[in-house]
C-alpha cells in the first residue's frame, strides 16, 4: 500500500502528547484515511486550535471529498484526549450523514471522564458503531512508525510508557461503556505535568468488569467488595507494588491499600 502523508509530528510531541500519565494541554489527532477501492491511504497530524482538532478535522474531510454514497471509508483516529461530549455529538451527526464511513478512534486519555455528559458522549459514539479503544504499545509503536519524524536509526526508539496508566483508562473506558459509575479519579501531581490515578472499586465493577483487565491490575485477588486502592506517581525510587507483579523499574508506581 502506498501513502500520502502531510508533515510528521515531532518525536518529542508524539513521546509526551501520547503519554498516559502525564497531564498535556494539547490534543494531537493522528488520521488514517482509506477509500474502499483504492489501495492508497491518507495521512495526517493535526492540533487543536480555536476549534477541537475533531471538528476541524471533520470540516476538511467534508470541504475536501465528495462521498457517494456507494463509497465505503475507513477512518482511523489516533487521539491523545478521547473526544468531548459536543466533538461526539459532531462525529455522530457527521456518521449519520455518511452512513459509509467506518470510524474506529484510539485515545491516549479519557478527558473530563467525570463529566457525564462527555461519558454519555462516548457510549453514544459506541453505540452508533464507532470503535473507541484505549492505545497501548502496539498502537504506540504503530504510530511512532508511520507518524512520527524520528531520525535515522531510531526506528525502535518508540515510547514505552508505562502499563498501569494504560489498564487504568482501559478500566474506565468499560466503565463508561457499561453505564457503570467512575472508578477512575484523576487529578494533577502538583508542580508538575504529571497525573496521578486512584482507583475506587464497589461491587458492580467487580461484578460486570472484564476479569482479565482486574486481574491484570492484580484487583481480582482479593476481591471483597468497597475495596479502594489508589495507584500514586511517587517519583523515581523503588515502590513496593500488590504482589510483586508490577516491576516499578525506576517510576515508583505502587499500590496504597486504603
Ligand atoms: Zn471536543
């Protein structure tokens, strides 16, 4: 397959824009276009500006082609902030008059997750067909291969960020697409671009949750119920982590049983 590409985002952009644990104004879209017949994909990068990066891009796709509606499309989103309640309620309404277009949208990080009308917003795009999955590693190295302007001989120089922010959103994605209550608090670490996670789980979560995303934040064993833990970003320096299971290596993630 051949690819049209407009410029590429910075190595340092995508490594900090796309982190799961850091708090970055920012949002960074990354678009894969592909037209049902042909062979050939488009990409692209783009920012927010005075309009959400999602908005702007849907007012290009729809100012630029010209859908039959025979066309078929594909559309890939690599986002660092999931979309707001009004760009969902703009996808939706863009998806309804493009019945064609398949959209399917990665996000770094769940934004204003609280807000129940951004978690309304992302069960409606659910619900209207569009696939929303938490990015991790493979899209990571996905995107640093065909977006990002690394230099010579650091192809395998991708961000591996770490994992337990990642199952975290992951966990309150579900969250949100289950029509549970959060489970997820985020709030800044003070002074600095980083976000620390607490994690409260009662027993519907442990009832309706993927074991598999439980068990891999090691919250399955023991499961009693109103059990709350709290994940911090403590600094560099070791951390004493549930079970042993999570190698901190040097990030001093550790679990706090309340
Ligand atoms: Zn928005």
């Amino acid at each position: 397959h051949t690819a049209d590409q407009g410029r590429r985002i910075k190595s340092w952009e995508f490594t900090s824009f796309f982190d799961p644990s850091q708090l970055r104004k920012e949002t960074s879209l990354l678009s894969e276009v592909w037209w049902g017949s042909s062979s050939r994909l488009w990409r692209s990068c783009s920012q927010n500006s005075t309009h959400h990066v999602e908005q702007s891009f849907l007012d290009h796709f729809q100012a630029q082609r010209h859908l039959g509606p025979s066309t078929t499309c594909t559309i890939t989103w690599f986002l660092s902030w999931s979309p707001c309640w009004e760009c969902a309620r703009a996808i939706r309404t863009f998806l309804d008059k493009y019945p064609t277009v398949k959209l399917t949208i990665y996000v770094a990080r769940l934004y204003w997750h609280m807000d129940p009308q951004n978690r309304q917003g992302l069960r409606n795009l659910v619900k209207g067909g569009v696939d929303v999955r938490i990015m991790g590693p493979s899209e990571h190295y996905y995107c640093w291969r065909n977006f990002v302007d690394y230099s010579r001989g650091e192809e395998e120089e991708w961000p591996r960020y770490h994992r337990v922010p990642i199952h975290l959103f992951d966990l309150e994605l579900h969250c949100i697409c289950l029509d549970l209550p959060a489970c997820l608090t985020i709030s800044p670490v003070k002074h600095q671009q980083l976000l620390s996670f607490s994690l409260t789980l009662h027993t519907c979560h442990y009832q309706k949750l993927p074991p598999a995303l439980l068990l891999l934040l090691g919250l399955v064993r023991p499961p009693p119920p109103q059990t709350s833990l709290s994940v911090a970003h403590r600094g560099r320096g070791p951390g004493t982590v549930n079970g042993g299971e999570w190698d901190p290596n040097n990030w001093g993630w550790f679990w706090v049983l309340r």
